[in-house]
C-alpha cells in the first residue's frame, strides 16, 4: 500500500509501484466482498470511502482525492478559488496566474526509486495551468491519481470483490453503504446501548446499573473501543450505529456472597453481545473492575 498516504491520512491505498502480483490483489478483493457479503462489520483495514466508491463505478473528483492526498487536495482548493484583481486584463490575469503557481498538464511521481513524469493530455508538458483550464486540471489530475494510476492494482481488486458480489441485492448499494458495511460506523458514544439494553438479574433502576453507565459515559475514545470489542468482538459500531445492537447485561451468579463483592472482574459472550457484570460494592470497585478487564481480555474478535 501506498506509505505516504498510510502517514498522512492513516488509511489503505493501493501503491502504483507496488511489486505485488495481480492475484494478490484479487484476493484482497476476495477477502473484502466476503465481508460485504457476510455483512461483517469492523474489518480493521481503514480503506477509504473512495475505494468502496470506485467499487461502485461512481465518478470521483476533489473531495475524493482530499480524504487520501488531503495537502494535495487543499493546493487544489486554493488553486481553484483564486482570483485576479478586478482591474486587470484577461490576458495578464492568465499571465499572473501561470507565474504564480507554475503547473502544466503533467505529474511527477516515483517509480522503483526513479522520478517519472506523466503527461495529463497530451501535449501536456509544453501547455500551462491558466484560470480558464484550471478545472480541467484539477479534474485531470484526480482522475490519474484515484484511477489511471492505480489501475494495475485496482482492477485485479475489482475483479476479486466482484467475484463474491454479484448479487443484484449488493448492487443495489451505493460506494457509501458498502464502506459502513465493511468498516463499521464511526459512532461510538456507548450511551447509544442504554435504550436497548435488557437487563438479567438486575434491572434499569439498579443501583449498580447506574454505576455502569456513569464509567462508560466517563470513557475516553480508546476505552470506549476496548469496552466494545470486548462484549462484541469488534471495536467498530454496527451499520446504524451503536443504536442498533443490544447489549444484554447479566448478574454473574455468587456475586453477592460474602466475602466476593469486588474480587471478580466482568466478563462476556461477544456472540450474543453479552456482558456479565458481578455486583460491585462502589463505582470505584467497579470502574476498577472493568478496566481491568477490556484492558487485559483476550480471545477472538472481528478483526
């Protein structure tokens, strides 16, 4: 994958120069559209939209190369809103504008270590950047670098996902959808549980209910996260969002016996989103409790 987005923007995309054989990236598509097609949420690949987008055949432009190149995406912006002074002619508009910014219909980039340029059209080394085809470039240069570019990489992908998803039903969803699918929903404010949730054992109104949400509402992101993965084997919301899904919080039998409240930590069963909560003597014992227990659980999850 590509490194530079990998730092700048911390998601997948596929490296023009790659090695990799075809087939590699025809299983990879394999091993996506097997998650679209089993409607498993959480895959821990931060792809882009624009990948489940191109997927879908729809037209990519600005703000699809902004969530990948998002520096790139902003000079473009710029380049775009500029504007000339109202009392200068068009032919020194055009002028000052080509001295300021200095592009022609080309792009450079490395290849196995070496420099390359491209031509956007051809021709495109010998003709400038003005204002009246400043759009085009801008439209040109997305187009190489969120498809032409890739285009070795991303149809043995295509070809993969394709081969699971065929389904008319799938086609039916658009690039936006399918990344909800896949990686899950952004949502996690656990609060969301709260209207769904069914108690056994214990009731809304419990005193040690109360507790409960008070330490997950106090979570910061990174618990939050842990605190879902560990009752529903993936830290990623649901498609909908956490709104969507039941939490069942169950009494751990022999809680209550003497000489026990506070020395048994929570547990779960990820299959039925199941969380099994001794009762705690404070809010202290059980935040402690259940800190300790997202924060050294193991066992499988939706990776």
């Amino acid at each position: 994958f590509d490194k530079v987005v990998a730092e700048e923007a911390r998601l997948l995309w596929f490296d023009r120069a790659s090695p990799k054989e075809s087939v590699d990236f025809w299983m990879l598509g394999v091993v996506l559209g097997l998650a679209v097609y089993n409607s498993l949420p959480g895959l821990d690949a931060r792809f882009p939209v624009c990948v489940f987008r191109k997927l879908r055949g729809e037209t990519l432009g600005l703000e699809d190369l902004g969530e990948l190149f998002p520096m790139v995406a902003n000079s473009f912006r710029t380049l775009l809103k500029w504007q000339p002074s109202e009392d200068l002619e068009k032919g020194a508009a055009n002028e000052l504008f080509a001295n300021t910014f200095c592009l022609d219909f080309t792009v450079s980039f490395q290849d196995e270590g070496q420099s390359r340029t491209k031509e956007l059209k051809p021709g495109g080394k010998d003709l400038a950047v003005t204002l009246e085809n400043r759009a085009e470039f801008v439209t040109l240069y997305c187009d190489w670098a969120l498809t032409e570019g890739v285009a070795k990489q991303f149809e043995p992908f295509k070809r993969g996902f394709s081969r699971v998803c065929e389904s008319p039903l799938l086609q039916a969803f658009t690039g936006d959808e399918l990344s909800r699918i896949v990686m899950g929903e952004t949502d996690i404010e656990l609060d969301n549980l709260r209207p769904k949730a069914k108690y056994e054992g214990y009731t809304a109104a419990s005193e040690c209910m109360f507790w409960f949400w008070s330490v997950l509402q106090d979570f910061d992101s990174s618990h939050r996260r842990l605190f879902l993965s560990f009752v529903t084997g993936s830290d990623r919301s649901p498609v909908g969002g956490l709104g969507e899904l039941q939490l069942i919080i169950q009494k751990k039998p022999g809680a209550l016996q003497k000489g026990n409240k506070g020395r048994r930590l929570p547990t779960a069963h990820t299959c039925f989103n199941t969380l099994i909560l001794p009762e705690y003597g404070s809010l202290i014992q059980l935040r402690e409790a259940l800190v300790s227990a997202i924060e050294n659980t193991e066992g499988f999850g939706l990776e």
